[in-house]
C-alpha cells in the first residue's frame, strides 16, 4: 500500500513558519505500505516541501531493500504511489528521499519518466537502509530552490 502526508514550509514577512495540511490514501501496490506519519525529523534544506513516507514490506524482508515508487508530478497524473502537487522546481530531478531523520539521503535512481508536463510520472528505486520487517518513516522532498 502506499500513500503520504504532506508538509510544507512557506515564507512569510522574511521567515519561514512552518504548516501542515494532513492528506492521506492508501493504495494497493507491491505489498508495501506507505502512509501519513507525523514529521517531528530534521528539515533538508533547500527543499520547501516533503511528504512522510511509512514503509512497511512485511516479514523477513531485511535491510537494504530497493522498493519502487511512482510519484506524480500532480494530481492530474495518473499511476502514482504519491504526487508532487504541482510542487517541484524541476520534475523529476528535485525530488530526494532521506531515512527517518529527514536529511540522510537515501540512494536512489530515477528509471522512467513518462507522459506530459503536468501530469507527468516519474519510477524511483529507493535503498532504505532501516529493517522493513517493521514500519519505518521516511521522507520525499521536492520543491528544492536552486535545485537540482
């Protein structure tokens, strides 16, 4: 299953202050779950938005486990674990994925890139490096100013 929660920053008279808008579903895909998890971790700068991502494959499934994840560029895709929201600088090159303190990167590569701006999808291979045989949190930021 997959699914997200949003977070986002904006700039507000020369600081930033930070807001939340709770957006979560859950989609059946590859037995591995991804939903809304509450964002208490570190902030990787410069990126203006991440999503929480809580991944769980199941027993036995180890560490170091490359999970697939279709994120779309907005809403108007279609086939996405999860969306951008219209949100990223530079779709799909802006867009990183870190472990459960927000700014360890994780590894990954981008396979596919598909359809029209946009609406369109991108495939990433995420390494995480927690035991998935439990739920671990983790986050996909985009947004990144000055990025990639």
């Amino acid at each position: 299953m997959i699914g997200s929660g949003y977070i986002g920053r904006e700039k507000t008279s020369g600081r930033w202050s930070g807001f939340r808008t709770a957006v979560g579903f859950c989609l059946l895909a590859s037995a591995v779950l991804l939903c809304v998890a509450p964002a208490q971790a570190a902030w990787l700068d410069p990126y203006l938005y991440r999503k929480s991502l809580s991944i769980n494959s199941g027993t036995n499934a180890g560490t170091g486990y490359q999970v697939r994840i279709i994120v779309g560029e907005s809403s108007g895709a279609s086939g996405y674990n999860l969306h951008m929201e219209g949100r990223a600088s530079d779709f799909p090159n802006d867009i990183r994925f870190t472990d459960d303190d927000g700014s360890s990167q994780l590894s990954h590569w981008l396979e596919t890139t598909n359809g029209v701006a946009p609406n369109r999808t991108a495939t990433f291979w995420v390494k995480f490096q927690d035991n998935l045989d439990s739920p671990q949190t983790n986050y996909v930021y985009y947004g990144g100013v000055g990025q990639p």
